[in-house]
C-alpha cells in the first residue's frame, strides 16, 4: 500500500539510513566539500552551486542529509566574490561531477554512477546549475532554490534541457523575486518541470548558521524552510536518479508552505 504523502513527508525529514563521510574537493584539485554515505556502489551524485557570497559550509546539513539517503552531494567553494563569472562557475560544477564519478573519494566501497547525475544550487549558485546542466548531457536532473538569472541567461540555457526540473522560490524573496528569476526559468524549461513557491520564506532561508553577507542580503536562516527544502530536494533526487516511485506523490501534492504553482504535466492530466 502507496504511503501517504504527509508520512512520506515526516520520514523524508529526518536523517537517512546511511552513515555519512566528510570529504574536502581540493585533495582532487577544486575546492569545496563532498558528503557521501560511508559505502555504496553506483550511487547517485549531485554538485550543489552556493548562493551569492556564501561558502559551501552553509549547506551542511542539506548535503549531509541529501548523503544520509545515498545521494554523494559536492559543493565547490568556488565564484565566492561580489562579481563572480557564472559560466566559470557552471564549468566548476560540472568539474565537481566529473571528480566525484572519476576519483576515489574514500578508502573503498563509494563509487558515483555517471548515469545517475544531478545538479543543484541557491541564488546564483541556481542558475549556475542550469547553465551547466545545458552543458553536459550526463545531467539527469535539476534543483533550484530561490534561483537567480545569470549571464548568459540561465532562462535561454532552460530552453535546452529536457531532464526534470524542479524550482523553489520564496515568496518573500526581495534578492531574487520568483517574477523574472525562478519562474521565467521554470516556464522556460524545455523538459518536464515543476515550480513551488515557499510560503513565509525569504533568500538566505535555505542558508545554515550566521554569517557576514546577511548584513547585505535580505532574509536569515529559517529551519521550516530547510526542512522542505532537504525534502523536496532528496524525493526528487531519489526519483529521477534511481528511478525509484516510492517518494513520487511528494512531487505531485501541495505541501504546507510548499504550493505547486506551476507544472504543465499535473495541469495536462486535470
């Protein structure tokens, strides 16, 4: 019998079955951090593109958990200045894929399938993962939160990609308003793709800690927004990266604070 959304929900939230392993990407040559379970083969891997200004380590929780479920989740800590290049950005992410399927990430066991690769990011470190997903047909998936167009637009990169899509916007968001950012990327997506918009949420919701950039950057870290976010992102991941149905109803529900506002593919089958 098919789970319920709602239990789907509350067992999505908490931390998954695997022990999770730290590493660090510049002992392959880049830097930024990579979470994996401590073993497992032909895993799924996804590269996670920061927000404006912020280090990796502002993510932890949502990369630990992403690897508490099996998924090996990188974060180059690259493109950190006032006025980072977005297309270097989206060739480091696409770098960070090829390091964690082509280099030994511990001492065994941990293998990436390149068949099974995701992409992910915040702000501009979301548009950045659009624009390499464009790039590199080993992309599976896309994830964004509160993304932000990008030069090139990340809108005209969206046109190109037919693998699934998800973006969450924060309707409360002054940096990166869903109107012109997450939206126009959603509705320009050329794959199947779903837009969400996070009720009483701001920017740096997703974001962990404290840290110097807030006092330039609307919003604070808020802990019901992470929670959706670790959930929404690790049931899509898990979907379209192993092919597995179990966390499905997940992404076809409005969830409470999480309202789907745009999905041609839900709209088609009403």
């Amino acid at each position: 019998m098919a789970s319920k959304p709602k239990e789907l929900l509350e067992e999505l939230s908490h931390p998954g079955p695997h022990d999770v392993v730290r590493g660090n990407l510049a002992l392959a040559g880049l830097p930024g951090v990579v979470f994996t379970p401590r073993s497992g083969l032909g895993l799924p891997g996804v590269a996670f593109g920061h927000g404006w200004l912020q280090p990796p380590g502002r993510y932890r929780e949502l990369l630990s958990h992403l690897a508490s479920w099996g998924i090996v989740a990188a974060a180059p800590a690259t493109q950190r200045g006032p006025l980072p290049s977005h297309r270097m950005f989206a060739a480091d992410l696409r770098s960070t894929l090829d390091i964690v399927t082509g280099v030994r990430l511990g001492p065994g066991g941990i293998s990436v399938d390149p068949a099974k690769l995701g992409l992910a990011g915040h702000s501009v470190g979301g548009g950045a993962a659009v624009l390499a997903a464009a790039g590199d047909e080993r992309v599976k998936a896309v994830a964004t939160f509160a993304a932000a167009q990008t030069l090139p637009p990340a809108t005209e990169a969206a046109r190109k990609l037919t693998v699934p899509g998800l973006h969450l916007a924060a309707k409360g968001d002054l940096v990166t308003p869903a109107t012109g950012n997450a939206e126009a990327i959603a509705k320009a997506w050329g794959g199947p793709v779903q837009l969400r918009i996070l009720d009483k949420s701001t920017h740096l919701a997703v974001t962990e800690g404290s840290h110097w950039s807030q006092r330039l950057l609307q919003g604070k870290p808020q802990r019901r927004t992470q929670r959706l976010v670790r959930v929404l992102f690790t049931a899509f991941f898990l979907t379209h990266l192993t092919g597995t149905d179990k966390w499905r109803p997940l992404l076809t529900t409005d969830l409470k604070r999480a309202t789907i506002d745009f999905d041609p593919s839900l709209e088609a089958a009403a």
